[in-house]
C-alpha cells in the first residue's frame, strides 16, 4: 500500500479542489453559498473516499463511491456555466480536471479487481 498523498488521483482531486476553493470566490453571493459548497463537499468527500480506498482492503467500493462523488461534481460545475458563474475557458479548464480524476478512478478500480 502507497502513501495516500503520493496517488496520482489523490493529488489531481487536491489540485482541483484548491482551484474551486480559489475560483468560488468570484461566484455570484446565491451560488457561492449553494453550487460551489457543494462541489467543494463533494470534492472533500471524494478525496476521503480516496484514502479510505488506499487503506482499504475493499477498494472497489469505496472507489465507485469516488466515482459517484466526481459525476455530482460534474453535475454542479455544468449548472454553474448554465448560471453563468463560470465561463467557457474556466468551464473547459474545469471539466478536464474532472475528466483527468475520473479516468483515474476507472483504471485504478479495474486494476484492483
């Protein structure tokens, strides 16, 4: 078993929640408080899943639940760009973060079988 920290999924899902952290700032009062809470909770619940997964001798699991946690994500980020909190540079910037996690997730679940 690696060190948590030293996963490439673990340090892709902490880059990107440092960037939501950053780009939450300049979301409008009514979003900032609802979407960009939520996709900052779901991206701390999806990084816990993560450790939880590396320690774990149950990884499938608890990775399908990370998995789950980046497509509500995924969800928030396209009703932000819908809201017009995001543009379309940041939007696409975003969502290849997710896409990046996301494939990581798959292959790390699939070589766990």
């Amino acid at each position: 078993m690696s060190m948590y920290s030293s996963l490439s999924v673990y340090k892709a899902s902490y880059d990107f929640l440092v960037q939501m952290v950053a780009m939450t700032r300049n979301f409008d009062r009514e979003y900032k408080f609802t979407l960009g809470e939520s996709i900052k909770k779901e991206t701390m619940e999806m990084i816990k899943n993560i450790y939880r997964a590396n320690s774990s001798t149950y990884k499938k699991q608890l990775i399908e639940t990370a998995r789950e946690n980046i497509e509500m994500i995924r969800l928030d980020l396209r009703m932000l760009q819908d809201f017009k909190q995001l543009n379309l540079r940041k939007f696409v910037f975003l969502n290849e973060k997710v896409e990046a996690i996301s494939k990581q997730l798959v292959a790390w679940k699939n070589s766990s079988k």
